[in-house]
C-alpha cells in the first residue's frame, strides 16, 4: 500500500493519499456517507452504483469483511453479491483487522471486487465542500495514471436501477402470502424482513410486467439514481395503482410510488446517506431515527389531493414518506430495514403485512 492515489473534483480540488484495493483509477459522481458502521452492508448497497463514496467515520477495516455465510438463500452480512460503488475515500485504514467472524481485510476485498481506494486524504475538507456545492462528478486516479485519459461524468444520467436489477424473476418460499418485489437495486435484508414474516417473495426485474401479478402485495425496492430514469418501472405502477393491489415503495420505490401517482421529484443538494437521520410523523409527535441512502426526494408540494406527506425529515423539511388517503399504498423513503443502523421504522413491514391479510 505505498502507492498513491489522487481524487480529483470537478471544481479542480485533489487530494492525494494511499492507495489500497484494486489497482486501477476510476470516474463517478463523488457522494459522502457519515455512518459509524457497516461497512460490508454499506459498500454492498446496490444504491451506490456509480458513485466514489466518501466515509466520513475516521475508523474503517478495523474489524475486517465477514465470510459469504448465507440464510435463506441470500448473504448474511452483505445486502448484494457484489460491491456496486465505483471507489471509496477514507481518512484512515486499519491495516489490522480484528472480529470473530472476519475471514479477509478490507484491502483483500476490494481488490476482489475490482475495487480501487484511498485514505489518508482529509474527508472532512471534501464533505465541507459537498455540502457546500452539492455532490459532483469525481475521478479516482491511481498513480502512473494519465489523468486526462478519464473523464469526469454523471452517472445519473442513465438508468442506473436498470443496470443493478436482476435479469431473471427469482422466488423465495416461506409462507401463504405472496408479493411481488420489483428489484430497483433490492437490499438483502428487505427480502430477509418479509422471509421473517412467513411471506412468499417473487423477486422481478425493474422492467417487469408486476402490474397483473396474481398476488397479495407489490414491493418497489430502493435503488440508485433518478427515479425518472425508471419510465417502465413507473407506468407498470400506474397501472397496479389502478387495480388496487397493496404497494409498498421503499427509498427509490418510494419516489416511483410517487411518480406514477402525479407527484414530481428533484435531485437533492448532497443527499441523505447516514444512520441517524430523524423523520417526524405527520399528525404525531414521533421521531424516528433511520437509515437513509439517496440522492432524490419527492416534491411534496406536487401530491395529488389523495395523497398526503407521512414522514418529514427533522434537518431540512424534505419529504421522507408518502401515503395514499384512503387505498393500501404508501412509501417511505428511508430504510425501515435499517442493515446497517436502528431498526426504529421497522413497523412499516408490519403495516405492509396486515394490510394483506
């Protein structure tokens, strides 16, 4: 690990630090997260696809990346099979690792994965500057690397839930009740949640007829980048919104939901990408902590008179959740899965799961 690696910024800032992981330099839009934990769920989130993800947490490979243990037929300690970020900034890496059920480091899995890193950089400086500006295109360059051969793009621009989305319907037996889950970029412990509640999952591609499914329940799971990119995904829920069948959209299901109702969406400044981000519910006086992963929010000031805003977020007034005011659909925009982070919002599977009995 002594060779270095620069990121650069669209507005002309570099960094340089030490290089770790794959070998390679790489382009992405340049987000930060500021979780304490989880990193193999983090770096695992199909939700950053795309991005150069900077961990604002000073700690990280401390404890090492678990082995591929599986229950129900999906990883344990993973939410994808694979790593979808396209590099990751950290301050600092512990070249030491420590836990009982760590078979690997940090740096042996990424350079598995095909994964390029950094540390030592000042994350602090880059956050500042993203929150500031807003999130912006970014390049990871390793040295010896030209860095004018790699250009800076906007990964957003195209269908990035289209690009992460399984390619064949896959199927989960546990119970009587069946959903259809439209996978946008499906974290694991959203399935493992309804497997736990004795619910059969019918996981499909994002460009999946689901509308006419003979079924008890539809799932839209998160995902990254712009709901709007989503087209077919978004008509298939205009129709299933008119059949009536119980929705659930979660993170970038949630702004599908809210398209396919009439509502507009927009991209936010730097997004929302914690463990601890508080969301007020509307007509109480409950706040939640969540955890939270995206870029975009619903404009709420767009609902239709059918639908009302649920979920606000305490920091800054946006949208977190939307429900219909009298039909079985609703949304939340945070992870009621948590994986990692609190499980406070856990409820809303609940809610899901009467409302199909």
């Amino acid at each position: 690990m002594s060779k270095k690696g620069t990121l650069h910024l669209n507005d002309g800032t570099a960094l340089t630090g030490t290089h770790f992981g794959k070998w390679r330099s790489t382009t992405g839009e340049v987000v930060f997260n500021t979780g304490m934990v989880g990193y193999p769920e983090t770096l695992t989130d199909p939700s950053y696809k795309g991005q150069i993800l900077v961990i604002t947490y000073p700690l990280i490979g401390n404890y090492g990346v678990p082995d591929r243990v599986r229950e129900n037929g999906l990883l344990k300690f993973f939410e994808s099979e694979k790593i979808h970020l396209e590099g990751l900034v950290i301050s600092d890496y512990s070249n030491e690792y420590s836990h009982w059920s760590a078979v690997k480091s940090l740096h042996e899995w990424l350079e598995e994965e095909n994964i390029p890193a950094i540390f030592g950089v000042d994350t602090r400086l880059i956050t500042r500057k993203l929150r500031e500006f807003g999130s912006m295109p970014g390049k990871l360059i390793i040295e010896d690397d030209d860095e004018t051969n790699f250009q800076f793009n906007d990964p957003n621009e195209r269908n990035l839930a289209e690009e992460v989305s399984i390619k064949e319907p896959q199927y989960f037996a546990k119970g009587d009740k069946k959903i259809v889950m439209v996978d946008c970029g499906a974290k694991n412990n959203i399935l493992q949640a309804f497997l736990r509640r004795n619910i059969n999952v019918k996981l499909v591609p994002s460009d999946y007829n689901f509308a006419d499914e003979e079924v008890d329940g539809i799932v839209i799971s998160n995902g990254p980048g712009d709901p709007k990119k989503c087209k077919t995904t978004i008509e298939n829920t205009q129709r299933a919104i008119k059949n009536g069948t119980p929705i659930l959209g979660i993170c970038l299901g949630c702004q599908i939901l809210a398209l396919a109702s009439g509502a507009d969406t927009y991209k936010l400044k730097y997004g929302h990408r914690s463990h601890n981000q508080p969301v007020n519910e509307a007509g109480t006086k409950r706040c939640y902590i969540t955890s939270q992963n995206h870029g975009y929010a619903i404009d709420s000031q767009t609902l239709s008179e059918d639908w009302r805003e649920w979920f606000t977020n305490d920091n800054d007034g946006t949208n977190e959740g939307i429900i219909h005011i009298s039909k079985p659909f609703f949304g939340a925009q945070f992870h009621p899965e948590a994986s990692p982070g609190p499980d406070d919002t856990e409820f809303i599977f609940d809610m899901f799961v009467r409302g199909l009995k």
